[in-house]
C-alpha cells in the first residue's frame, strides 16, 4: 500500500497504468486484478478516500489510477525510492537433533526482539515457504521488526521425514529444542490453524520461555469433539485419493473449504507446497490427531499475554471455538475479522488489517 501511494506521489498529474502499478509494486510478478483492487482500495482509506467518493485517487477504467490532489514536492522528498520489507534474500538451513538423533531443521531471518513461528503442523516446509509469495509476505513482514525462527515438524519438510506419532506435547518439545540451538531464551510466538495446538502446550509447558503468544486461525476443540453436528470428514477421503495429485481433487476441495474468497493464485501456492511437505500417510495421521485433540485444559495455564485472530465467517473452525479460546486464556484478546479465508491471504480485503493488529500486538 505504501509502495502504491509512493508511485503515485512520484507521478503526479497522470494516469499510473496498471503495468506501471505490477512493475513497481510486485516488481512484474503476475498478480491479480483483485490483488491490485485491494491494495487500491486500502490506499484509498489511508488517506482519507473512497471508492465512491475518489477526491484523491481516482480510477480510469481500463486504463489505472491517478493521483487527484496536486503535489508539491520538497528538496528532501526527491531521494524517495519504494521500499521493501525484504532485507536479504537468502535463508540458512540449520539443524538440530532430538534425543534420538533425528535432524530438525530451522532458519533464523530478520533481526530485532525475537519471534518464533508455530506454522500449520506438518504441511510447512522452511524452504519451500521461503519461495512461496503468500507465506513470504507474511515472513517479510515480521522478519523486518523481529528476529524470525521458523521450523520443519520432525515427519515433515527440511526435517528428518520418518514416520511419526502425532503428539502436540512433544511438538511443543520440538520447539523448545529449536528455540534452545537459536539462542532464543525468551520469544513471542505467533501460531496459525492447527500450530494453535502444540503453541498452547508451549505457553503452558514453559511459560518462563513465551512473552506473548498469537493464535490466528486456532481452535480449542477438534471436530469430534464439538458439541454442534459437524459436515463429514471429507478431507480425509481426499487426501487418500489425491494428495500426490497436482491441484487435483485435494487442491479444489482445499480452496473451497479453507479458503473461499482467494485469491486463487495463492491457493495454488499454498496447496503445491503443502504437497510437497509431507507424505499422505502423515497427513492423514494429522487430520486424526486434530479431529481428536482438545486444549481447553490447558487454557488457564497460558500466562502471556494472547492475541486471538479469526474470521468472522471461517467454516473450518467456528467462530465460536476463537471464543471459547478468549474466555479460557486470561490475559487475552480476541479480534474478529470480516472474512470467510480461514486464515488472512495476501490480496484478500482483511489482509491489512490482520497485518497491522498482528504487528502492533507483537510490538506493543
């Protein structure tokens, strides 16, 4: 968004085309109409604007956006350039080992206080991710205020892939063991989907190590568990039948159930490097184990302050279950966002504020 206002500011008087928009902003990467609409549209609130009204940015159909206002530029203003919140490009795997001498990968980007990310259990992989556009969004993001550690499940990714038994208490070991060959002593730790469950065994486990913790997507109980009558399991059935298809059966499920609103290129992202991660047979061990799993003993053991982001309309896990995890955790809050993505994607219209509520609650 602030590359979009600084392009505009730099070429006042004209139509900016949308090429000129790809070029500068996403530097030619492909890139959807409703990814630019969206960015357009949150720039157009920072500054006071709307769709409706255009006073400041306004849309010539078929051709871009112009800056209205006329702008006065400042002798310190000419040295302006858009900015980036990658600060390098490269990741250095390490690794560590557990007890039984298997290998746990981790990277440490980024610098500033300390972050650990519990990502979605077992679907991530730390160097597919660092290639993936949605997920390096939000890597960047962090990695450009925060000293960022990331790592593979062991069963999965750069870690060792052997055949594991699906345990959210030792995940929650994993992690220490990572955090521990960081020199992480202690963190904030942002948790997404089913990384709610080890990160909740975490805070409760070892609450010296955790100084706020965020849940984004995270639920209390699993499907079997809840109360209300549940839709069958269907993402089972097609993870055996075509998990090891390219955006097949498994991809066009994915994208219906976790995320409805997009935008699709994501999607694809997402499920290729979810794919990539992890064998069906471990997968298939997860959606058990998360089925089955509860955190609602755990929830007054969490001593940091939490941050509890969901959306609105989230058909994977209710809203309901983000509320049940407000009221259990003490020092706790919840933020609710307009969306039906189980969890926020880059282009969809709650992405900026998911980043700005999740930034200024680590940095608070």
């Amino acid at each position: 968004m602030f590359q979009l206002l600084l392009l505009l500011l730099q070429h006042p008087n004209r139509v900016v085309t949308r090429d000129e928009l790809v070029d500068a902003v996403w530097q030619g990467r492909f890139i959807s109409d409703s990814a630019v609409s969206a960015r357009i549209a949150a720039a157009r609130k920072a500054v006071g604007d709307t769709g409706k009204d255009q006073k400041v940015i306004r849309t010539v159909h078929g051709t871009g956006v112009m800056l209205v206002p006329k702008v006065e530029i400042g002798d310190a203003a000419h040295n302006l350039q858009p900015v980036s919140y990658q600060t390098d490009d490269i990741q250095r795997i390490r690794f560590t080992r557990n007890e039984h001498g298997q290998r746990l990968a981790f990277s440490v980007t980024g610098s500033g206080s300390p972050v650990m990310a519990m990502g979605v259990l077992l679907t991530r992989d730390i160097h597919h991710e660092w290639e993936n556009q949605p997920e390096r969004r939000l890597i960047d993001a962090v990695r450009a205020r925060h000293r960022l550690l990331r790592f593979d499940n062991l069963g999965s990714g750069q870690s060792d892939r052997v055949p594991v038994e699906i345990s959210f208490g030792a995940i929650a070991d994993e992690a220490k063991l990572v955090a521990e060959a960081a020199g992480f002593e202690r963190f904030a730790m942002y948790s997404e989907s089913g990384g709610a469950l080890p990160a909740i065994h975490f805070a409760a486990k070892y609450p010296e190590m955790l100084e706020k913790l965020v849940i984004i997507g995270g639920y209390a109980e699993g499907r079997s568990l809840r109360a209300q009558r549940q839709r069958p399991e269907l993402m089972r059935a097609l993870i055996e039948e075509g998990w090891n298809e390219p955006l097949g059966a498994f991809a066009t499920a994915f994208m219906t159930t976790y995320f409805p609103e997009g935008p699709l290129e994501s999607v694809h992202e997402l499920v290729d490097m979810m794919q990539k991660s992890c064998s069906p047979e471990t997968m298939l061990k997860l959606r058990d184990a998360i089925n089955e799993a509860s955190v609602l003993h755990l929830l007054q053991r969490v001593q940091c302050p939490t941050l509890i982001i969901h959306s609105r309309n989230d058909a994977v896990h209710p809203l309901t279950q983000a509320q049940k995890l407000a009221a259990g955790i003490p020092n706790s809050e919840l933020v609710v966002l307009d969306s039906a993505n189980h969890v926020p994607l880059p282009g969809n219209a709650v992405w900026d504020c998911f980043l700005a509520s999740f930034l200024d609650f680590l940095e608070d």
